[in-house]
C-alpha cells in the first residue's frame, strides 16, 4: 500500500463541484455541431479488422488530455505494440479547467483532442452534447465481460453504443479506529441502525470523538450514499426529457436518518479536504470514514500519526440480507468524436485501460482502485496487507465491496449545478442541524426549476 495517495481524480469535493459546467439544451446541441441525434454515430457498422489493421501501420499522433500522473509508462506500452502510433500526452488542467478548455475546443471546431480523460459522472455532459465517439463499432463491446458489471453500465447507451472505457473506480466502504471501537465495546456496524446506536454511545461517552463526519460540503459521498440506498435520483430519456427524484421515499429516508443525527450532535459535519479536516483524522476526533476505495491509500499519506489503527469494513447495510454499496469516483477515457483517427484512438482508449500490463500500472504506480475484474482478482493486489491497516488485506475487502455496486445509477447532464443547490439546501441543513428533509424539497424544487429553464421536459413536475 503506497504512503501517499496520487491519484488526483474525481475523489474530492472540489473537483465534484467543478466536474462539469452547466451547459444549456441549446448550447448542448450548437456544441456538436448542430443537431446530431445523441446516441447515434456517422455509422454503426462495424469497422472491419483490415481496416483497424491498416490504420495501426499507418503513422498516426494522437492527442490524449488527461491529468493522470506519471502516465507515460501505460503509453510506452501502446507505442511498443503499435510503433506507428505515438500519443502527445497533454495536461489541460483538473476539474473545471479540464471540460471548459473541451467543450470550448468543441464548440470552435479546432483544438479539440483525439482522446480525454473523463469522470463517470460528467460522461452524460458530453453523450448529451453528441460529442463522444461510439465505440461499439471498433470492438469496444467485445470487452464488457473484461470489467466490473457496473462500470460498464456508467459508460454505455441503451442501444448498445460504447461512450467511454472504464479506467478506475470508488466503491463506497467504511474505514473505522479499530482501538476506539475496543475502547468503548463497540462492534463494526452491519446495519445503519447499529451505525446510529453506536454513534449516541461513542460521543456519550467521549463528547470530542465523534463516530463518523459527514461533510456538509460533500455532494459526491451523498450522491455514493444515495447510490446504496438504491435511489434513481436522475433518469434521461434522450435529449432533452429528465425525471428528477431527490426527494423521493428513498432520499427522504436518508434525509432523516443524517439530518436526525446532525441535529442530535452525535456526528459532525466538517466540510471535507480542510486542515481542521485533517487534523480531526490525526486526531482521532473520527473513528470511521464513509469513503471510497481511493480512500485507504489517501488516509494511510494524510493521517500518519494514526498507522497501525485502521481497519475497513463495508458500509452498514439498510437491508443486511442484502449488501449493496455506491461509488463515489472514478474515470475514463473518451474518444472525441470529431477526431480524425478515430480507429487509432479507438483502439487506444481500449487498450490503455484493458491491457493486463497498464492496468496494473494504474493499479500499482498511480494507485487507482482498478475497474478490471482480472486485477481485482490479481493475487498481489489483493493480498495486500498494509501495516498501516493491522494487516488487513483492505484491497480485497473493497474488491468484494465493488461486487455489490448496483449498475442502474445514472448521473444529471448538469451536475455542477446539482452539487451547487445540494451544497446550499441539503449540506446547509447538516451543517445548521436544521431539518434535511424539509432541504431535500427545496433542492428537488431548484434542480426541478434550472432544469426546465434549460429547456428539458421534467417528468412529474
């Protein structure tokens, strides 16, 4: 297990925030160029292998936008196999800065890469838009037994079309202070309501620890939490028509479960990647983390002081007859589709993230929690047994976890916005332990209302 955690992709509440910019219905459909229908290419049949032959002899540059670190090495790998093709590696910034210099490059018709790196959740910005290569006609669907079942479900269209390659993942699981929890006789909680009874018993007894936080600045770990409580928050049908459900049964569940802990002081709400957020995990002002897969290898680089104490567990369960979790990260890579080699980058986007060779690499330099089902399954990945967590083979605990990620969760084609008016509705009740569910009205209200004045058909409003 590495000492510090590299990875600087979609794990953070910054760069949840900024993943992608709201993009008006028209300004979607001026930005592909005019009025392509989304989820169709210029052909759906099948490229044929003398073609994908031809091209892979034939001297090619693409160019691939991604932040990933220390990537040359998964390249070099590509080039070896394929030495007419070389690939211009180019860092066009994190977050915002990423997918606005895209969808400007986009709109322009120039300077637009051959290939980028994109999150799971901002893919639907980009299928809308009529901006991403299919890539079902150059093999792609050939590899969907290859990943994890619902990575493939966050990169696909219902009529089969590819929109993106799985590169890594976050499923959602539970680090928790092994010392505290023997210190106060408390057991790892299977259940939520084993999460609440423990919570009211650990700060009753310590008033300055608190069980977990639940950072009221954190649209993505609610969003993760949504996700395994089985909640279908967004559902696009098409272009242009969207069914919002954050306050549904599900969602309002949720709401009172947090809210009512909020409001009883028995967890705490400290927004997330602040120093006082830090130095509470040095601290062990928290004896669990509600976080992703990303989470044990950042934790064992940020709270040092605390080694040797960690252990992982997965979240408690609403229904314990059935373990369910959410995800929480992650990306992939994406063919632009007004590349102009567009089978080089095709086969590029599969291999990079196919190839037992780079996957490895993303597993073991850049420390990504892998999307493959082969490297999950990879004996050194999963029994390591890191000092920092007593031993505990933590990637094999979040390897089992990854199997019980429900693949129907979709994501809104306007999530900055989304993350805005949860921040300023449902995060503001966790922080003023104000009533949360009576927040989850007003951000459906808002989320309803920018929506429709981005010209989308909201089912049921």
């Amino acid at each position: 297990m590495p000492r510090s955690f590299t990875h600087p992709s979609a794990m953070s509440r910054r760069l949840f925030l900024t993943a992608t910019g709201a993009v008006s219905l028209g300004a979607a459909l001026s930005a592909c160029g005019g009025g392509d229908d989304t989820g169709s290419t210029t052909s759906a049949e099948p490229v044929s292998q003398a073609d994908i032959d031809k091209a892979m002899k034939t001297p090619t540059e693409l160019t691939f936008w991604t932040w990933v670190p220390n990537i040359a090495a998964e390249v070099a790998l590509f080039e070896k196999k394929y030495p007419a093709i070389k690939v211009k590696v180019v860092n066009a910034g994190q977050g915002v800065a990423h997918y606005t210099k895209l969808r400007t490059a986009l709109k322009a018709g120039t300077g637009a890469p051959d290939l980028a790196q994109i999150e799971y959740q901002a893919v639907p910005t980009f299928t809308i838009t009529g901006s991403l290569l299919d890539l079902s006609p150059y093999g792609a669907s050939a590899l969907k037994d290859r990943f994890v079942d619902w990575t493939w479900g966050q990169v696909s269209g219902p009529g089969g079309e590819v929109w993106a390659i799985p590169q890594d993942t976050g499923p959602m699981g539970m680090l928790y202070r092994k010392d505290i929890f023997d210190k106060h006789g408390i057991q790892v909680p299977g259940t939520w309501d084993e999460f609440a009874a423990a919570a009211r018993k650990l700060h009753k007894a310590d008033p300055d620890v608190y069980l977990t936080n639940l950072s009221a600045n954190e649209p993505a770990a609610w969003h993760g939490l949504l996700w395994q409580a089985g909640a279908k928050p967004y559902t696009t049908s098409g272009k242009s028509t969207l069914s919002i459900s954050v306050d549904d049964a599900i969602s309002r569940k949720l709401g009172k479960f947090w809210g009512g802990l909020a409001k009883e002081g028995v967890i705490s709400t400290d927004p997330d990647f602040t120093e006082g957020w830090y130095s509470g995990f040095n601290k062990g002002k928290y004896a669990t983390w509600l976080t992703a897969a990303w989470g044990p290898a950042f934790l064992s680089g940020s709270a040092k002081s605390t080694a040797g104490k960690w252990r992982a567990a997965p979240l408690p369960q609403w229904d314990a007859a059935k373990p369910v979790s959410g995800n929480w990260g992650g990306s992939t890579t994406a063919v632009l589709k007004n590349t102009k080699n567009a089978v080089a980058a095709a086969m590029f986007a599969q291999f990079l993230n196919s190839d037992p060779a780079s996957a490895k690499l993303f597993a073991t330099k850049q420390f990504f929690f892998p999307a493959t089902k082969s490297m999950l399954a990879d004996a050194d990945f999963a029994g390591d047994a890191p000092a920092f967590y007593g031993g505990q083979k933590v990637n094999q605990v979040f390897a089992g976890i990854s199997d019980t990620v429900s693949p129907d969760f979709q994501w809104p084609p306007f999530l900055d916005q989304v993350a805005t008016d949860w921040t300023e509705t449902v995060g503001k009740s966790l922080a003023g332990r104000s009533d949360t569910v009576t927040a989850l009205g007003t951000w459906q209200s808002r989320i309803t209302t920018y929506a429709k004045n981005q010209g989308f058909t909201v089912k049921g409003a």
